[in-house]
C-alpha cells in the first residue's frame, strides 16, 4: 500500500515539474553589457527562458521590435533581464544615489576594473600626513559607473555609485587616501 501511494505522489511531482516546464516564455535579455542612454539593437538581445507567472515585471521576446531603438535608463551587464523600467530617459544616479569620481593612483585599484565592478572603498593613510592621521570613515560598498585614464599625472578617475549619504562622505576625504577592492557584487 505504502509503495502504491509513492509511486502516485512522485507520478504527480513528475506531471506538474512537466507543466511548470511547459509554462515558460521567452523574455528579452540582454546579450552584452550597455551603458546609460545606449540605444537598444536586434544585437543587444538575446530570448531567456522565463516561468510566464514569474512576477517580474520582464518584457516578452514577442515584444522586442517596441524596444530596437529605446534607450537604457540604467547601465546593465550582461544577461539582466529586461524589464520596462530599464527603458527610457537616462536615470543617473538612480533616486537615492550618488555618483562620485575618485583619483587613485596604480597600487590604489585593481587595473581590471570596469563599469558594472562593485568594489568595496577604503580609506587609507595619507604617507606625507603620517599613519596616524587618517579621514576616518567607511568602508563603503559602491559600483564603478566608468574609468578614465589621465595621461597627465599617471592617476585614474574612477567614478562610484553609492548611497548619496555615502558618496557625499566619500567625496570628503583628501586626495591619496582612498583604495578600491573588487569584491562579489554585494560584498564587502
């Protein structure tokens, strides 16, 4: 008896995994990473797989000719789902963030940061003021929105989205005493 009712109960696990499979859609996705403002093309794109009672608020593949040619509200990396609110006029810094730019100096930074890196800000000492005198603060967690080289003092501006509150905190400390860690999105 108690093998009979098994095998109804994993035949019934086996019939709605079938289904819930079954119910999925194609959404859009993107297929590389974009920048704010860029202007969507057929390239940009890629179809997902997607549950069609997932919730989310993810554009249908059927839908991508109404999206070519819309421009990205936020910088994206690759493989984000679209969604509606990521279209349209650009939204930098989103509500409630900041964008800073930071000069740090090569050993201050991984060079392999790019937009899109989280990365975890330190306050460091300052050698000419002496180890005991540092800005206090952070660490503050922050994505990098761009990198820019300067050719004319050998230092790399690097600007940060974070909390305003912690952007405004981070803008404060004096030039050389700040280093970035790449860390996992989330991380500190």
């Amino acid at each position: 008896m108690i093998g009979l009712l098994l095998v109804v109960v994993c035949a019934a696990g086996a019939v709605l995994t079938v289904m819930q499979v079954g119910n999925r859609e194609p959404m859009l996705a993107l297929a590389r990473p974009v920048s704010v403002g860029h202007i969507l093309t057929a390239q940009d794109l890629r179809q997902v797989p997607l549950s069609a009672d997932s919730g989310a608020d993810v554009i249908p593949a059927s839908q991508a000719q109404a999206v070519l040619g819309q421009p990205v509200a936020y910088s994206l990396p690759s493989g984000a789902l679209l969604s509606r609110s990521a279209l349209g006029q650009p939204q930098v810094p989103p509500t409630g963030q900041g964008v800073v730019a930071v000069g740090v100096k090569p050993g201050q930074f991984p060079p392999e940061i790019a937009p899109g890196t989280t990365v975890s800000v330190i306050v460091v000492p300052n050698s000419s003021t002496g180890a005991g005198q540092t800005a206090s603060g952070g660490p503050w967690s922050a994505v990098v929105t761009s990198v820019s080289a300067q050719a004319n003092d050998q230092s790399t501006v690097v600007s940060l989205q974070l909390p305003t509150t912690s952007a405004r905190q981070v803008a404060a400390i004096p030039p050389g005493q700040l280093s970035l860690v790449a860390v996992p999105a989330g991380g500190q």
